[in-house]
C-alpha cells in the first residue's frame, strides 16, 4: 500500500511540475515581473475540497503566495512548514534542447526551467500536504504549507515581507525548503549533503564618476567606461583568502577524494591549486563554498556611440561567509580595488548575513533517518549552500530551517550544479519519488 501511495503521489507531482513550469513565472527582480498568481491560484486549487483554510496573500498585484495550515492534534508539539517558491529565473531559449516552458516529459526526466530550482520540490511537497490533509490524518504537531513568491529575486515580495507581517499563519519551529538530498558516491562511501547553513547577500552597486566628451576626441579623457572595466578586472582578480569551518571539513570528507587531494583542500595554502585538480563545475562548488565570492554581473552606463560616458554602475553579486559584516564586504573591495576605491561609489543593492541551523533537534533526526531508508550505508552531512534562499527568514525567527530533496543515484553531481540557472534544466522522474517518499517518511517520524 505504501508503495501504491508513493507512485500515485510522484505521477501526480509530474502532472504538477509540469503544469507550474507552463505558468512561466518569470522574475526579473522588477516589482512587475514573477506574476506566480498563476502558479498561488493553481496550487490553490489543487488543494481546495480538502477542508483546509487556504489564504493567498499578495505584496504586490500579481505577486500572490499561498498560506495553508494542517492543525496537529497537541499544541505543545513542534510545528512544521513545507515551503516552496514558485518563481523561476529568466532563461535563453536559444541555448535550450527543448523549450524552456514546455514542461516536456522526455527520456524520463521533466524539462523546463524551474524544474530543479525549485517547482520539483514545491510540487512534491503540494502532493504531499494534499495527501496528509485529504486523508484527515492528524499529526501531533501543525503542518504548514507555504508556497511563496519572490524567492529568485531576495523575497522582498514574499517570504520577507509575510514573516514579518504574518507570523502568526506561518509560525513554525521546522522548515524543509530546497535544496539539498545530494548524494556523492566515491570508492570511500556514500554521503548525502543537506543543506543547514547558507552564504550572506551583500551586492553592491558601484558606480565610477568621469567627464562627458565627444567620442571623437578620446585622448586624455575622463572615460568613466574605461575606469569601470579596469573596476570589473580588478575585481575578477581579487583573491580573497579562504575560510575552512567545521562544514567544509565535512563537505571535503564527503567527496571521498584521494588522501592527497583531500589534504590539499583542508590546507589554506594549498586550496587554490587544489581546485585546478577538481572537475570544473565540482571546482566552482567547493570554491563559492570556502570563499566569499564576487561576480560583477550587470553594467548601466553609456549614453550614445558618440559620447563618453560620464557615469556607469556595476553591479555586483557578493556572497559572504558566515561571520562576515558590512564593514567585512566593503574592506573587501578595498582591498581589491586599491586606489580606485576612492573613484567609486557604493550603493547597497540587497544584504543579508549568512545564516545556519543546528543539527541536534527531532527535525534532523528525522531527515537522516529518513534519507538512510533509500540510501541505507549514506553518511547525512551538513552544508552551506552558496545562494541565498527563504530559510534565512526563518532562521531570524529561531526555527530550524533545512533544504532538503532527494536525487537519484543516477544524476551526475557536477550536471546537477550545473542545471541551477542554466541550459537545459530538468530533474528526472526517480528524484521525485524518492523526494515524495522523503517527505511521507520525514512526518511519519518527526513526532515519534
């Protein structure tokens, strides 16, 4: 009967995952973009007939979540929240196979974006809670289901602003939100990472003030796009040093690596090279990991072919480690732009610090117990994760707050990074009932 259970609730996630990557909830980051009213209205009616009060909330028109709470039956019990975004980020159609908002079902596998960031788990968790609720099985403790926009784009029009509005219908002490369940197999053993600790946001927007001019007449001149691209090489060089904790000692452990190599990325001053040893999406992960990071990402400026620019704006995307403040990133960018520090203005553009979850509660407990019944010789190991994600909000209230998921054996960890943000995402039918499974598993034992 479980079994039978399991197949009907994953063959039902499909026909959900597909169904929200056709609503092409899109965010740019723009109030206007993301419209996931789409999306809050169909989960809304996937979940009505079930008797559970259902509330959409929306910050803007058109930036709509949905909020739904199963009571437990002991008011004392810890309560938990299956959250799940259902924005996605914009795409590059041309560099697809297939079409991004298809929801094509192909090979076994689910195509389109958001299929692994992250509408697999949001549908997974839909299915899920309906079954919970549908069936009238009444937990110890509340379940709540919290389908949220604006995740892509910082949650300033979604998780951000309905904590600290709404706390009341999503008061919680545990949340499962994404993403983790990452299973690495090596000669050395098995290890499933789990996402407890996540990277700050600290983007800045630096402009570079220069002269207009005519473009005809450049020697000499006060070209602020020159001073500007010298800002952007300068901060693709800096090489910050590396910062090794407890979890990057086990994320290292994790990777099974040869005794040599493993040592290398444990050492400071060997790390560096130790990366040119990895494979490179592999390398990347484990660098943004033990690294605050710098990707100057957006360029504003220039008026007309003819003219030089008097003003251009960079904006640039810094993740930072746990610790780190806003005196840290700003000394930062001191010490990689040296004298043209002095040449730039800097705006905050969005900041949040890392954040973490500990790992002795009922909440892990029952995640590695329940990820050990697939994966039974799998070590569970904590992680950082180098994005930000609706956790941190969360975690500022005092819940415990973990990303979660199940993959299969079969995805390659580098082309799982990979799909993040990227051509071709998809996630694979196995990965969805295993993350199905994970969840029943996980409420079947949080409250033993």
């Amino acid at each position: 009967m479980a079994r039978d259970v399991t197949d009907t609730l994953t063959n039902e996630t499909v026909e959900l995952l597909q169904a929200l990557i056709r609503n092409q909830c899109v965010n740019d980051g723009t109030r206007e973009s993301g419209q996931e009213e789409r999306s809050a209205r169909l989960l809304r009616d996937e979940l009505e007939g079930t008797g559970v009060d259902l509330q959409m909330f929306d910050i803007l028109p058109g930036r709509s979540s949905l909020i739904a709470r199963w009571p437990g039956t002991d008011p004392d019990a810890p309560a938990l929240c299956l959250m799940g975004h259902t924005d996605v980020v914009p795409v590059s159609p041309d560099g697809w196979t297939h079409d991004p908002f298809g929801g094509e079902l192909i090979d076994g596998e689910i195509w389109g974006r958001g299929a692994v960031d992250m509408l697999n788990l949001t549908a997974s968790m839909t299915t899920v809670f309906r079954h919970l609720v549908a069936t009238g099985r009444r937990l110890p403790g509340d379940v709540v289901y919290f389908a949220v926009a604006d995740e892509e784009a910082g949650g300033r029009w979604g998780a951000e602003s309905l904590v600290a509005s709404n706390w009341d219908e999503l008061r919680c002490d545990y949340v499962l939100t994404e993403f983790g369940g990452i299973p690495l197999h090596s000669p050395k053993g098995s290890s499933i990472l789990v996402t407890t600790a996540e990277k700050g946001i600290g983007w800045r927007r630096l402009t570079v003030k220069g002269t207009p001019g005519h473009g005809s007449m450049p020697w000499g001149s006060d070209n602020a796009l020159v001073t500007a691209a010298e800002v952007v090489r300068r901060i693709s060089a800096y090489a910050p040093a590396p910062q090794l904790d407890e979890l990057w000692a086990a994320r290292v452990a994790a990777m099974g690596l040869p005794d040599d190599l493993t040592a290398k990325l444990l050492d400071p001053g060997r790390l560096r090279d130790a990366l040119h040893e990895l494979p490179p999406q592999l390398a990347a992960n484990a660098h943004a990991c033990s690294h605050t990071t710098f990707s100057p990402n957006v360029v504003h400026g220039g008026v007309k072919t003819n003219v030089i620019p008097d003003k251009v704006a960079i904006d640039v995307d810094i993740r930072t480690l746990p610790g780190e403040t806003r005196d840290d990133v700003n000394q930062h960018l001191r010490n990689a732009l040296g004298e043209l520090f002095d040449r730039v203005e800097l705006e905050v553009i969005h900041e949040d610090p890392s954040t973490a979850s500990p790992t002795d509660n009922r909440l892990w407990d029952a995640l590695a117990g329940s990820m050990r019944a697939a994966y039974p010789q799998a070590k569970i190991v904590p992680s950082i994760v180098t994005g930000g994600t609706d956790a941190r909000f969360f975690r500022k209230k005092g819940a415990v707050a973990y990303g979660a998921g199940l993959l299969s054996a079969d995805i390659d960890t580098q082309e799982f990074f990979r799909r993040f943000h990227g051509h071709d995402e998809r996630i694979d039918i196995e990965s969805l009932r295993l993350t199905v499974q994970l969840w029943l598993d996980v409420v079947d034992r949080l409250w033993e």
